[in-house]
C-alpha cells in the first residue's frame, strides 16, 4: 500500500493474501491464527456503538481502524461513506473482501498496522476503532497515529471493553499494560480538541461472535478543531 492510499479509486483495490503487509510478523501471524481458528471470529453485524454516534453524523471519508472480517466497513460503505479499513491479518481482510463483494460495496483494504500504515495525514473525517488491540509503543505512537489521522472539523470515535485496563495479566498472556486504552487517548489531546463523549455505557452488543459477553463499553468521541 502506498501513502496516497487516500486518493485511490475504491473500485481498484482488491485485496489479495499476496499484498504487502506492514508491521511486526508477530502480529500479524498471532491474529491470523485467531481469526483461523474459527470459520467466523466476529457476529458479523456493526457495532453497537458505532452505529449510535455515527447517526448524526454526514457521511465523508472514514477510517476503519482494526477492521476484522469487515462488518462496520460494510455497513459504514452502504451507509455513503468513503470507507478505508486498516487490518494487520490477512486471514480477516481475506473474509472482508468477501463480505464487501457480497454486498456491493467498496472498501479500500490496508494491510498493516496503524503505526506502519503510511496514510496521509489529516486525511479521514471519521477514525472508527472499535475494540482495537493496538500494542503500546515508545512515545506514544499509536495514540498519536489515530490522532493524526483525523482531519481538522473531523472526529475521532474510540470504543473499548469497560474494566479491561485494570485487569490482572492471566494465564492466557493478555496483559492490559500490553495495549492502548482510551484514557492514554484523552492525555494525548491538546487545545486542538474538543471531547464531545467520554462515558462508560451499556453496550449494544450483536448476537454471537467473540467477544459477547462483555456487558459495558467505554466510548471516546472527540472532534479536532483545527
């Protein structure tokens, strides 16, 4: 993928098991032996969430961060937007792809991870991430990636599992430390913003798909000034 990856033609971009992938092998091998595992890892439905506080909002270009086997993409593209959807396992993009040929749409496919993406600056009126597994790093990087995405009157939308953050480490090697939660989002923000919500909620959950039992999200809205 390339850094212009903005200005593409949606209809030109067809994922395939072959493209580039950037960021750490690691990363991408552990998810695409998760999503492997299970013929359909997530409910195929949108977000909860998502749908919520994308309701008022007009349709512009958006960035599907963590974008799985595609449900919110879809739904985002059949919604109007202009929708480029970021994924670190090929396995996932491969069903998105699917997903989004099924129903007619098109979705511009980035593999890589957030921090290896190269996308344009300022480029997305709406930063989607929903329940990202995004690995903490030196100085911030990830925080300031989603950030930096957002295009000035644009909104950044962060949606995570309540609790998560302060849990123990456990036997199955998740540890909260590992990962971005949305309050090291909130430190990252400067005068350039203006948080709109920031509040634990019930959750809105699809039936089925992993992932499902948890009962609260916490969910980060913030629209960038300039």
């Amino acid at each position: 993928m390339t850094e212009d990856i903005t200005a593409k033609s949606p209809s030109s971009d067809i994922f395939s098991a072959g493209d580039g992938y950037l960021g750490d092998p690691a990363v991408r091998a552990e998810w695409d032996n998760r999503y492997a595992d299970r013929g359909q890892l997530w409910s195929g439905q949108p977000n909860g969430a998502l749908v919520a506080e994308v309701a008022g909002l007009t349709p512009g270009r958006v960035l599907d961060v963590g974008c799985g086997e595609g449900a919110d993409a879809v739904w985002l593209a059949r919604g109007g937007w202009d929708v480029t959807a970021l994924e670190v396992s090929g396995v996932a993009l491969e069903r998105a792809t699917g997903h989004a040929r099924d129903a007619g749409v098109d979705v511009r496919w980035v593999h890589a991870a957030l921090t290896e993406a190269g996308l344009a600056p300022a480029s997305f009126d709406l930063v989607s991430a929903q329940y990202p597994a995004l690995l903490r790093t030196p100085g911030a990087a990830a925080e300031r990636a989603l950030l930096a995405a957002v295009a000035p009157g644009g909104v950044l939308l962060l949606v995570h599992h309540a609790g998560m953050e302060t849990r123990d480490a456990d036997e199955s090697g998740f540890d909260p430390a590992d990962y971005v939660w949305p309050s090291m989002v909130t430190a990252q923000l400067s005068d350039d913003w203006v948080v709109e919500v920031d509040e634990q909620r019930p959750r809105v959950a699809p039936d089925g798909g992993a992932g499902a039992h948890h009962t609260d999200d916490v969910v980060l809205r913030a629209r960038r000034l300039r």
